[in-house]
C-alpha cells in the first residue's frame, strides 16, 4: 500500500532542550505509551528562505501574534526525482499551521526560482503569494537526526508524537537539498532538542513525566536560533573562526 502523505497540518509543537540524562529519562517514561513512528529513525534536511536583510526570521523572533517561514525538506539528500517537500509554515496564537506541496527536487528548484507549476494548486497560490510579497531566496540549510514516537493506537492518541533531535547542523554555501547534508554544529553535542507535536492539550502522564525530570517547555526555532547565534553572533553555535575544525559529516 502507498504512504499516504499529509499536505496540511494544524497543531500544538512545544519543544524543550534536553540534558543526555533528561533525553534518557524521556525514553524510557514513554514506554509503553508510544511506539516507533513508520521510519522510526531518520536525517531531516531543511533550507529556510529568507529576504537578504532576513526580514522574516527577524520577525519571528520577535514572539508576534502570526508569523510565517517558507522552507524546502527532504529526508536524507535528496536526489534528482525524490520528492522534496515545499512548506509554508505559519503559527498564529500558539497553533502550528504548516501547508505544503510534493515535488521532484528537481522540479522544486526550478519551482522556486520562477514560481510556474505544471499543475497549480491552492498552496502552491499561497506559496508564491509569500514569494512575490517578498524577494525571497535560500539562506541557510539546516540538518539533523531524527528519533521519532508516535502514539500506540488504543493506549495513546496516535496523533502524539514525540521528536528527539541530535547533530543539529547548518551550512551557508551548496544551498541545494541534493549538495549533501553535512554541515557545521548548532548546538552542544550532548543537547537532545525534543518537540512534542498534539493537536490539543498533553495527556497527564507525559505532563507528569516532564514536571518529574524537571523539564519545562521553551521557545526555541531551529532557524531562529542559527540567526542569532551564526549571524548576530550571541549564541553558543559555533564561529567563522573554528568551522573548519566542527564539520558534520552524515
């Protein structure tokens, strides 16, 4: 039977950076709740577009009402015709908002670049209405490895899902899905980033099973954190001066 694959999503994402110790405890106190999504684990490869002046990233990060990022993914380095997704991803009042289309690499690219689909669609219209408000174009790839639960069906709500994520890296030059997924550290090599994805409130246990490893939920945006950290330079990711030294390589 074909995968059958979501185009739109609304949801809650609360995300938390976790200490080893805290990664272990998490995986251990959803046993039993939840299971290993269908692919369980794997390389998530993002490139996040952006003005030159980062007109978009620079309006998130300052926490308004709506926001909204356009960003291309693909699971592993994508090749020729694997299918790659387009999103545009939107939050307003704490709910996640993600729409996308399913293209070729290939024809993602070209897509991209002069916004013409051979078969249009309402998101791709909402695509290419963000890119010609603004001059948009790839400004950073971001990378990183994936450990994925979902709800056990009759125990848990399957729509739960649980995200654990290490070897968060990024890179500014081969900005194309099919260049490959290395790139340089984000963040410490023994930071866990976990995301809990829920269409409504978090069941008691998991909510009991956080309070108990002192874990509580936080602001935190992948991109966002690369812009402040790589381009204002106020955070732990690492500088110019010691890449050479860092690469991740997958």
């Amino acid at each position: 039977m074909a995968e059958i694959i979501q185009n739109c999503f609304k949801r809650y994402e609360k995300k938390v950076l976790l200490t080893k110790a805290q990664y272990e405890a998490m995986r251990r106190g959803i046993e039993g709740h939840m299971e290993p999504d269908a692919h369980a684990n794997y390389t998530i490869c993002n490139l996040y577009y952006d003005t030159d002046d980062w007109q978009l990233i620079r309006e998130s990060i300052e926490k308004p009402a709506y926001k909204e990022k356009l960003r291309v993914r693909s699971y592993g380095t994508a090749k020729e015709m694997d299918n790659v997704f387009v999103e545009i991803k939107k939050k307003y009042d704490g709910v996640v908002y993600k729409r996308r289309i399913v293209l070729p690499a290939r024809e993602a690219a070209l897509y991209l670049k002069s916004g013409l689909l051979t078969k249009p669609s309402q998101i791709s219209r909402e695509i290419n209405w963000l890119r010609n408000r603004l001059p948009l174009k790839p400004k950073v790839f971001i990378g990183y490895d994936r450990e994925a639960f979902a709800g056990i069906k009759g125990i848990e709500n399957p729509e739960l899902r649980v995200t654990f994520d290490t070897n968060l890296r990024y890179r500014e030059d081969r900005l194309d899905l099919r260049k490959g997924d290395d790139g340089y550290p984000l963040l410490d090599s023994d930071t866990v980033l976990m995301e809990i994805k829920i269409p409504g409130a978090a069941p008691l246990w998991l909510a009991r099973l956080l309070s108990e490893n002192g874990i509580h939920m936080t602001s935190f945006s992948k991109y966002g954190t690369y812009y402040q950290s790589v381009v204002m330079g106020h955070g732990a990711a690492n500088t110019k001066e010691n890449q050479n030294h860092v690469r991740f390589y997958a």
